[in-house]
C-alpha cells in the first residue's frame, strides 16, 4: 500500500497528475482512509498501463474507456484486445523507424571514424555505396529503404 507522495516519486508524475487520474475516474476501487487515497498494486499497475498507452499514442479519453472496459468486465474482452492490437501496430512502425534512424547512427559513426582515421573524408565517400564493408552495406542499405 503507498501514499501518493510514494507513487508519484515511483513514476516520477507530478501529485496533481495523480490527482488529476483519480478526478477522471482512473482508480475506480480506489480506497481512502481518513480521506488519503491509498494506493494498492491494483492502482500502480494501472497507472503502468496508462504511461504505456500514454507513451504510445492514446488520448485520455480512450485510456478512460480502456478503464471502464476493464470494469465492465469480460464483456468488453474483445474491445480491450481490439486496443491494444491496435497500439502494437503503431508501435511496432515507431520501432522500425527507430531501427532504421539507429542504422542511419551507425552508418555515420563508420563513416566518420573512417574519415578520421584516414584523415580524409573523400576516401570514405568514393566507398559509398557500392565499395562499403559487407557489414556496413547491410546498415547503410537499411538505413536507406
């Protein structure tokens, strides 16, 4: 059981913002005692499962009616997979973008630890892109498609 002061620091949020998810109906069975919210694991786990739909693009909104949904019970099963196999596309593009812009890094690092050792940056670019190492072909062309 945690005080909100220990949650916040647990998740690095503001108390207002805690507050704030509690207003919005976000901690349904929520208990009190003399008025302090108390937080169960029930809670800390929501509020993981609200940074996450957070950090992946969802509204309030739509991570209130996830809450309700879960209320609800299993009636809304299917709607609550339907969510979040929704969010796993959306993350799995943000992932191969990132993939690719971390190719991209790397390629360059290469490139300029090449450049700086051959104290010639030319000589790199005439490799680019058909005279790389085979490893380093493999990055630049997936940092290119």
């Amino acid at each position: 059981m945690y005080k909100i002061g220990q949650v916040s620091k647990m998740f690095d949020l503001p108390v207002s913002t805690i507050r704030y998810y509690d207003i919005e109906g976000l901690f349904p069975s929520i208990k009190r005692k003399s008025g302090i919210r108390i937080f169960s694991e029930k809670e800390i786990e929501t509020i993981r499962i609200i940074n996450c739909l957070k950090n992946s693009g969802l509204g309030l909104k739509d991570i209130k009616k996830f809450i309700k949904w879960c209320e609800d019970g299993n009636s809304t099963l299917k709607l609550r997979k339907q969510l979040f196999d929704s969010q796993q596309v959306i993350i799995k593009e943000k992932l191969d973008e990132l993939s690719k812009m971390y190719s991209m890094i790397r390629f360059k690092c290469w490139y300029y630890n090449k450049a700086v050792i051959l104290g010639n940056e030319q000589l790199v670019a005439n490799k680019v892109p058909y005279k790389l190492p085979n490893n380093i072909k493999n990055i630049y062309d997936h940092a290119h498609h």
